[in-house]
C-alpha cells in the first residue's frame, strides 16, 4: 500500500472512529433525560457541558458521527479533569470503517468551544481499547465545527499517552440538518 493511501486510509478509520462515539455519546443524553446545564433534576448549574449529536460533513460521501454526553458538576469547577460522561464515533466509507465508545475524563469550555478527551471502553478497531482520545467542538449553531486528536496526533491505536484534555482546532464541518452540539460554557473562580 502506498503512503498516500495508507495515511487516507488512516485518516478514514479515525473518523469514523470519531462519529462513533459521538453518536453513543447522544444515546445517552437521550437516556438519561438530564438536561444540558443541570447537575441533578432542579439542582444548580454544572460547571460545564458538551452535549449533542452530528455528522460530518465529507465529499467522498464518507459517514462520520460523533456523539458526546459530557458533565463537568459544579462542586468541580476547578478540576476539568473530574468530568463524567460518554461519547461514541463512527466512520464508515463503502462500508469500511470503524466505530469506538468510552468515557469522558477531561472537559474544558470557553465560550461556545469545548475540548473534551476520553478513553475508548469499546471499538471494533483492534488495539483501540483503553486508548484517550481528544475532541474540540465549537458550537455556532446549524454550522457547528468539529476537531479530534488524530488530525495532530494520528490513529488512536498508534497514539501513545495522549495527555487529558487535547485536541485540534476544530477543522470538520457539521453536515447540515443531521444533528447539533451544545457546548455550555466553562464556569470556574478564576473567570468573571
């Protein structure tokens, strides 16, 4: 295989590795019921969140989702690090590709962008389990934008010790009309 193709190729499977877990990510959301911006059912404001479900958007008609139920409560505001929660991705091109799912163990927002990383728990991509991976969202609405680790960093099999809480610059679009991420903005002591 050429290195050409073996770097599409790569990329291809990192995807869709990533809109797997966005898509597991919005599953559950949904199963949860709890609400972007609540710790608990009436209780305060959580410090930070990244909710929401999407597909990128590919001239190649690849099929990339992410997913993302990301929390960050209140009473750890200061410690980014001790956010909960899933995501799933998926990418699949002519029927090849990957899925992955894990959770959430960093979680970081700033206005409307939001940087997350989790550790695969589950993937049909050999070698990807227990393996942290990095997502940055910037939330603008119908055109949502999305980034991940592998741009910078490569596959996550190959990926050794990604540290918490790194991504890319959030270069993928979101299809329009398949979904929306909902980034809550970061509230710590330190910003006014």
């Amino acid at each position: 295989m050429s290195r050409s193709a073996s770097a599409s190729a790569r990329v291809r499977v990192a995807a869709g590795a990533a809109a797997l877990i966005a898509v597991a990510c919005t599953a559950s959301a949904t199963t949860s019921g709890r609400s972007p911006g609540s710790d608990a059912p009436g209780g305060s404001r959580e410090a930070a969140a990244l909710t929401g479900s999407a597909k990128l958007s590919r001239t190649l008609g690849d099929d990339i989702t992410f997913t993302f139920d990301a929390h960050l409560a209140a009473r750890h505001r200061m410690d980014p690090a001790k956010a909960t929660g899933t995501f799933r991705f998926s990418h699949y091109l002519d029927g090849e590709g990957a899925w992955a799912k894990g959770r959430i163990d960093c979680l970081v927002t700033g206005g409307k962008v939001a940087v997350a990383t989790g550790v695969i728990t589950s993937s049909d991509l050999p070698g990807a389990k227990g393996k942290r991976v990095g997502f940055t969202v910037h939330d603008v609405g119908r055109h949502d934008r999305l980034g991940y680790s592998r741009a910078s960093v490569g596959n996550p099999v190959e990926t050794k010790d990604l540290p918490k809480c790194v991504s890319s610059a959030p270069f993928e679009r979101v299809k329009s009309g398949t979904g929306d991420f909902r980034v809550l903005p970061w509230q710590s002591d330190f910003v006014e």
